[in-house]
C-alpha cells in the first residue's frame, strides 16, 4: 500500500484530511480557521460550550448557537506522548505530544480539544502547561489547528 504523507517534520502530526467535509453545524469553525482565529459555539440560551458542535444543547436541549470568538491559547489538561508509529511511513514524526487543552474564555463552560501539542520537548510537557494555537493552512479549504507553547 502506498501512502502520502506529504513532508513529514519531527513532533508534527502531518494534515491527512485535506477537506473540512463541513455541514452546517462546523463549518463556522473551518471558516475561521482559514483566518488563523479560533472559534467556539456556545448554547444561546443557557451559555454552554458546545465543542465539538452539536445540534441540541447537552445542558438545556435548545438548538441556539451563537459563535464565541476566543483568545488562542490554553492550558493542557491531558496527554500522552505517541512513540509508536500508526503506520510505518509515520515514523519520522515519532515521538510527538497528543494531548487536550482547556480553552481560554470557556472557563464554567470548559470546551476542550484533542490536538498536536507542537514544538515542544517531548520529555518535559507538563499537564498544566500554557500553549497557543497555530494553524497550518493546508489548502483554501482546510487549515490544520494545534497548539505550541505560549511564545
Ligand atoms: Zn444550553
């Protein structure tokens, strides 16, 4: 089987989606991704987060969602540190930091994301530790986000 990676960079787990496959309910977040800003649906009624975006609210069943623009940066609350390949062609990656980060402006409302932690020494990532989102722009379409620590 072949495959393609594309360029592959130490710690960085490579953009294989290439499209968003975005509906109704997600493609505001893709839409700001491009514009390198971080979105967030909270419930209009009750103030929720909802991430990732859901139809009916998980707290009060309403529909209303109104897209909270949020500052970028995070506290990691979970992760692990990948040094087995999950393909063979992946190797070069290896290791690398897959964690979740707790939001900035979400806090009683915690939205959280599983992402690539990115340019980090692998050996000293503490839970707690501050990151930023980066987007990669991959195409017109589709930009990749992770999170860095906090420059
Ligand atoms: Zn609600």
């Amino acid at each position: 089987m072949s495959t393609d990676f594309g360029e592959l960079t130490p710690g960085v787990f490579p953009s294989i989606l290439k499209e968003t496959n975005a509906d109704y309910l997600t493609q505001p977040f893709w839409d700001a991704a491009r514009q390198d800003r971080l979105v967030a649906p909270k419930c209009s009624n009750c103030g929720t987060f909802r991430l990732p975006p859901s139809a009916y609210c998980f707290n009060c069943q309403q529909r209303g969602i109104d897209w909270v623009e949020l500052p970028g940066t995070a506290t990691i609350y979970s992760f692990t540190i990948v040094r087995h390949p999950l393909h063979p062609d992946l190797a070069p990656i290896c290791p690398y930091v897959s964690g979740v980060v707790e939001l900035d402006g979400t806090q009683g409302a915690g939205a959280r994301m599983l992402v690539n932690i990115i340019d980090v020494d692998v050996e000293n990532v503490k839970i707690g530790d501050r990151v930023e989102i980066v987007f990669e722009h991959v195409n017109d379409e589709m930009s990749t986000p992770r999170f860095r620590p906090v420059r």
